[in-house]
C-alpha cells in the first residue's frame, strides 16, 4: 500500500470516528457500558453479604422464641409470663422482675444452676445446672429481648493471659472489694440472715464476671463504672492465680488466713502440749500411789 492511500485510509477512518462520537446518543452509550463493567466488576469481587445479616436475624428469632417457650415452662410460675415478676396478695414476693436485668444475669444464676429454684429461701446454693448451654442461651436471648441489660462477656474480657494483665492489680482491687465478704483468697464467708458468700474456688472466669456485673442476691453490684472491664480481668486473673498455688505446709486449712492458721495452733499445738503435761501429772500421780 502508498503511503498516499495510507493517508487517505487514515482520513476517512478519522471521519469516521468523528461521525459517530457527535451522534447523539454516543454519551449515553458509553455511559451504560461503563456502569455496566463497574456493577459487574462489583458484583463479582465483592464478598456476598446480603444473605448474612437475614440468616442471623433469623436466628436469633428462632432463638428468642425457643427461650421464650423454656421460660413459659420453667420460670413463668415465678416470674410471669412476661417476666415482670409476681408478689402475693400477703406481699412475698414469689419471683422479681427480670425486665431489664439483661443477659449476663439470667447466663449467670442458670448457668450456675441456681435457677431454677426448687423452693423459695434465704439464697440460691450452686448446684448442677437444669439447662444446657444452648438452652441457657436461648432463656438469656429471651430476657434480653424484653429489654436492654448487661451483656454476656465475650472471650477478649475473660483473657488472663493477654498483654496487661496485671495480678497484683487485680489481688489489691479484690482485697479491697471482696475480701470482707469472700475472704482474702475467695474462699467464701458467712453472712447475715442465712446467706453466705460462696467459696470461688472452681467457679468459671464468666460466671465471676457476670456476678460482679449485676451483683446477684446479696453482692453489690460492680458495674463498669466501679470496676471497669480491666479491673475485672485483673480480678479473676488474680483468683485464678490464688487458685492454682500449691500449698508449701501440705494442707491449706481452708486457705482463710491467719484466722485458721492461728485457731490449727491453738487446737492442736498448746492443745496438744496440754494434753500432753496433764498425761504426765496423771503419769506421776499414778507412779505415787502405786509406790
């Protein structure tokens, strides 16, 4: 090919493409085809979310539900069927209000197995849980959902292990908070009106948050502004550190101190050097008279 038919090839392509740009219709096509490989561009590399949020709604419908029939049959008779509670006509109260005492709450007295109870008393012992973990949560979804409360704590709250965690802290804050009624190393107490402070020995690191979050039965309650969410890591930190202490003397004596330590003295050492002196008064006595 010359180059003049080049050029002249090169005009009329140039004519061309000049003819159809000014068509009036050329912006709106270029226009489409853009969106058109940006929503495809989209749609493809994006990560599929919409069917995420629809799927967990739905189940925590279904699990609201399964706790609300659980709690119909084996909390309504106390609390109501709407959990507001019920007194009697001479006053007692049969079963409080659990409106707005959140999930944390029923997590902790369930999950310890102190509801349900069998009977009213002066406090709910710990014992083997009626429910299962699944259900537990179902009957917390359930109370949660009558109103706002405090939440269950998630895995990051009850990590002891993590960087800044500081036990000492923890020994000061739970000395100061707790000692007077669970004792310097958790090891529990009497209390008035037959209650007691239970012993923490054993006791799950969640079910310890949650106790201190909504102060069950006779305990205040420390909630994130008395103790924040440090401080009560810091605290279980430091009760599980007491916990896992070998015993140097071979017997703990029930780990209360200096209370025990000093009452085992008394008891058996000078208890037992006086039995021993009057052995030997008896001993000479006898020795005397047989002579």
């Amino acid at each position: 090919m010359s180059p003049s038919s080049s050029r002249r090839n090169g005009r009329w392509l140039g004519r061309a493409l000049t003819q159809r740009r000014r068509h009036p219709f050329a912006a709106v096509a270029i226009l489409l085809v853009v969106l058109f490989a940006c929503g495809s561009a989209y749609a493809t590399l994006s990560p599929s979310t919409t069917s995420s949020p629809t799927a967990s709604a739905a189940a925590q419908t279904t699990q609201i539900e399964e706790g609300r029939q659980l709690f119909a049959i084996g909390c309504a008779s106390c609390h109501g069927l709407g959990g507001e509670g019920q007194v009697r006509d001479d006053g007692t109260v049969l079963g409080p209000s659990l409106i707005g005492v959140g999930a944390a709450s029923v997590d902790f007295q369930v999950g310890t197995g102190r509801m349900p109870m069998a009977a009213p008393g002066a406090q709910a012992e710990r014992k083997t849980p009626s429910y299962s973990e699944e259900q537990t949560a179902a009957l917390a979804a359930y109370v949660e959902s009558l109103a706002p409360g405090p939440e269950i704590p998630d895995d990051a709250m009850l990590d002891t292990n993590a960087e800044g965690v500081d036990v000492a802290r923890g020994g000061l804050l739970f000395r100061t908070n707790c000692a007077q009624c669970h004792n310097t190393t958790g090891q529990g107490g009497a209390l008035t009106y037959g209650q007691e402070a239970p012993n923490l020995t054993g006791v799950d690191p969640k079910h310890i948050y949650e106790a201190m979050l909504t102060g069950p039965q006779a305990m205040p309650v420390f909630n994130d502004e008395t103790l924040d969410p440090v401080d009560k890591r810091d605290i279980i930190a430091y009760l599980e550190s007491v916990e896992n202490e070998p015993d140097p003397g071979g017997l703990g004596i029930g780990r209360a101190g200096p209370v025990s330590e000093g009452l085992w003295a008394w008891l058996v050492g000078i208890g037992g050097l006086i039995a021993f002196a009057a052995w030997i008064v008896t001993r000479s006595a006898s020795a005397r008279r047989s002579s």
